[in-house]
C-alpha cells in the first residue's frame, strides 16, 4: 500500500470515527453527505494526480 493510499485509507477511517461520534441518530442520512466530503479530501494529496 503506498504513501498516498494510507493517507486516503486513514482520511476515510477519521470520517467513520467522525460519524460514530456524532451519534447513531441521523448518521444514516448523513453518512453519504459526509463520505462524499471526506473522499474528496482524501483524493486532494499533493502530487497524486492517480485516482482510482
């Protein structure tokens, strides 16, 4: 796994933690809303023009 792979990998387990935090009520109806945040961020690493 590269570099750039562990940061989305670790981007996206912050997002998960982020919305258990938050809650079970609700999560459902924002988990998609705050995914696709969390994902975009995740492909904005400096350098890494790949995305899969």
């Amino acid at each position: 796994m590269s570099i750039n792979e562990k940061k989305k990998k670790a981007e996206i387990e912050d997002a998960i933690t982020d919305m258990i935090n938050e809650g079970s009520e609700g999560v459902t109806t924002l988990s998609k809303d705050v995914e696709a945040k969390y994902e975009s961020r995740a492909y904005k690493v400096p350098g890494d023009d790949d995305r899969e």
